[in-house]
C-alpha cells in the first residue's frame, strides 16, 4: 500500500493499542502530501482490527514522530502549493483524526510546528515530554496556522493566547503549553516513555463504547449551544445503559474487582 510508505503502523492485540509513526525523520517528519495520506492510510489499517472483533478490538491510537528531534515540524516547506491543494480536498488528515471513533493520543516529544502542532491538536489528548518545543511558526512565512490552530488555542486558552502565539511566531515550552490547557500532561524526558504507556493502557481499558460517546459528547459541547449538547449528552447516556459494558461495569463494582470491558 504505497499510502503507507511515510509512517509506521503497529497494533498490540493484547492492549487494543494501534501506533503511528510518522516517519521522514530527515525532515523532523515535515507534513508533505505522502505523510498526510499516510496517517489517514494507517488510521483505516487500524480501523479494520475492529471488522472481525466481538465488540470493538481498537481502543486507542498513539500518533507519534520518528527520530530524536520531532513530533512534527510543521508542513514541509517545500510543499506549500500542494498543502493548499490538500486543504481543499474533501478529507484532510486533521478532520480524520478528528472523527475517528477510537481516542487519538499525540505523544510529543520534541519539535511540534505549525501544522505539526495542529496535527496534535486535533488529536483527543496531548502527552509532551519536559524538553518539547510548541508553537506556530507561520507569521514569520506571511501566513496563518491553516488548519485550525488559532481556533482550537482559542477554545483551549482563549484568544490572549492563540494571538501570542500566532502573532508572534514564539515557541513554548511545554511546560507553559500545559499551563496553558494547549497540552494535557508533560512528563520529564526520562520517564516519558512509560508514563505514556501507563496513560495509554489506562484509557485502552476503560469500555470503548463510552469513551467514543465522550468524545462525541465533547465535540458536540464545542460546537453547539449548552441546550442541544443536554439532549445530546441524554440521548447517548440512554443508549449506554443499554450496553453490555454498562452491565458488565456494575457488575464489577458489585463484586468488587476490575471489569474487562469489550465495546458491547
Ligand atoms: C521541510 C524541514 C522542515 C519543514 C525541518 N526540516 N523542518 N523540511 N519542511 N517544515 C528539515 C530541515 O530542512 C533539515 O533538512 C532537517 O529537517 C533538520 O532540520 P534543521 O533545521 O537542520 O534542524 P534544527 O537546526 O535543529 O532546527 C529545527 C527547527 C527548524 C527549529 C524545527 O528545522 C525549523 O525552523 N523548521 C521549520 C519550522 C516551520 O517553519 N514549519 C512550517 C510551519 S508552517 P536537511 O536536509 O537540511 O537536513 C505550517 C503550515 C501549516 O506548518 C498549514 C496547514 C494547512
């Protein structure tokens, strides 16, 4: 599958736990059209472990940046006429992301730029290592982050920030990225590598079909007015009752043991 040449995929049957790596390392793994059609690429690879399952086999995807220096340096620069051309096409790689039914969790560690940085935006859940750098560099290219990112630092850390950033072309650490609601955890360089795991594994156990409604339900709560996310948020409260996870977490808590979750 020639989509796939510019990242990795792998899925660990035991933990439900799909990864993607983003993998043109040389170029701190520049967004060029052969990478964004490969995150897209390994998202439906992923997405297919759930065809044959019982319930629902992908439980969470970790996106990450090969190499020791990035997440993702942003759109390659060298590009920038087939990024635009991208942008108009029907599905780019940040809606995807974004809709997926399974959590998308960024794991930055490094550089994370402009459309790098709205990438991991897009994604449910951003984990940074201490020495990680944030930011958008596109003011100083005459442009804006073109994918959303002053929308979404809006909505995260309001639009102080999302100006700062923006306008000024500063990068942050994370440290003050997670200060700033932009990133969820930063973990120091030399744990990272398991307090990912740990979080990652914790979020792949708990009952797939609940977190999917959460994401839903907070997509919804950025989009729409407080009385249509209510009915929304009931709606699918009604529809988890009647799941067998939901029978099966009371049980658990019943008798007093950890419930094994299968997306039913
Ligand atoms: C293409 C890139 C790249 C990029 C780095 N490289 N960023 N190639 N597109 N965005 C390449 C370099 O050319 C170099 O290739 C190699 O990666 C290593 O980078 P260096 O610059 O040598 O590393 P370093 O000196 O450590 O500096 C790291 C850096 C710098 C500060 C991150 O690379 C940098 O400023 N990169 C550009 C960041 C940026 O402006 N991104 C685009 C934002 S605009 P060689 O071959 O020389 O080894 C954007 C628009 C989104 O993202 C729009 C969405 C619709």
């Amino acid at each position: 599958d020639d989509d796939l040449d510019a990242v990795r995929v792998a899925f660990d049957d035991e933990t439900g736990v799909g990864t993607i790596t983003m993998d043109r390392p040389d170029a701190l793994n520049a967004l060029n059209g052969q990478l964004r059609a490969g995150i897209i690429a390994g998202l439906q690879r992923l997405e297919a472990e759930n065809e044959d399952a019982d319930g629902v086999a992908l439980r969470a995807v970790v996106l990450e940046g090969a190499g020791e220096k990035a997440f993702c340096a942003g759109a390659d620069i060298g590009g920038f006429s087939e990024e635009s051309a991208g942008a108009s096409s029907e599905r780019d790689h940040y809606e995807y992301i974004r809709d997926f039914p399974a959590p998308v969790i960024a794991k930055i560690d490094g550089y994370c730029l402009g459309g790098g940085l709205e990438t991991a935006l897009a994604c449910d859940f951003r984990l940074a290592s201490e020495s990680s750098t944030l930011g958008f560099p596109e003011v100083n290219l005459g442009l804006l982050p073109g994918a959303g990112g002053v929308q979404y630092v809006t909505k995260l850390a309001g639009p102080a920030v999302a100006k700062e950033l923006a306008m000024t072309g500063e990068y942050i650490s994370a440290q003050r990225a997670a200060d700033e609601g932009i990133v969820n955890r930063v973990y120091s360089d030399e744990g990272f590598e398991d307090e990912v795991d740990a979080f990652v594994a914790d979020l792949a156990g708990q009952a797939p079909l609940a977190v999917q409604a959460i994401k839903d339900s907070a997509h919804m709560a950025v989009q729409s007015g407080l009385e249509e996310g209510l009915r929304y948020d009931a709606k699918l409260f009604g529809e988890l009752l009647e799941t067998e996870d939901h029978a099966k977490g009371a049980a658990a808590f019943n008798e007093d043991r950890e419930p094994e979750f299968e997306g039913k």
